[in-house]
C-alpha cells in the first residue's frame, strides 16, 4: 500500500512516459529558483497533460497505464492518497466547466477511462 503522496506521484509519472520531460522540467525550473513545487501543482501538470492526450487522441497505451495506476491508487493506497488524488485529479477534472469543444469531451472521457472506484469517487464530488 503506498501511504506517501510523493510514492504516488512517482506511480504516476511512471505510468505515463510522455509525461516525464515535462515532469523532469518543472523539477528543474523548481530547483532551480529554489522553490519547492507542491503535490497539487504536480498533479495539475499531469492532469492537463492527461486530457490533452485524451483531446487529441493520442498515446493510447500511455493513457491505460495512467488511468490504471489511478485506479490502483485510489481502490489500494492510503487514505491521504486517495483523498489527495480524489482531489487533485478527479475533482479539478470534474469541476472545470469547459464550453463546448475537446476540452469537454476530454472531460467526459477522463470519467468515462476512470476504473470502478474513479467513476464512484467522480460520483461522490
């Protein structure tokens, strides 16, 4: 069971290789004006990275790893991760109002990609 936040992160990041250039980026931009970059601004990051690849159809299997490692996040991790993940992913996903356009289906689809316990916490917010 991971119980860290920064082990779930790396689950993550992990899962999604198109992801990793940009997560190694804002890492160094970070260090490099010595700042410290939350969970959250992290989470954003990927979430957006994740719906830009479900709008443009793109890195299939990247996509089936992430959102199979978020499911196995939220159904076996700790409870401050999946209530950090509910959170940062599925929340900030679910409350962005988007006009018509990808960004909504984008939107829809991330639900739609979710495992049994995304969708129940999609349902829950």
């Amino acid at each position: 069971m991971i119980r860290d936040i920064d082990a779930a992160l790396a689950v993550l990041v992990e899962a999604c290789p198109t992801f990793r250039p940009r997560h190694a980026a804002m890492l160094q931009a970070a260090e490099a004006e010595e700042e410290e970059l939350s969970f959250s601004d992290k989470t954003e990051a990927l979430r957006q990275h994740v719906l830009g690849l479900i709008a443009a159809g793109q890195h299939e299997a990247d996509l089936n790893r992430v959102f199979d490692a978020i499911e196995g996040l939220l159904s076996g991790g700790g409870g401050h991760v999946r209530s950090a993940l509910g959170v940062a992913l599925i929340e900030h996903t679910k409350r962005v109002k988007w006009p018509p356009g990808p960004e909504r289906e984008a939107q829809r689809a991330f639900r739609k990609r979710l495992g049994t316990v995304g969708r129940k916490e999609w349902d829950i917010v």
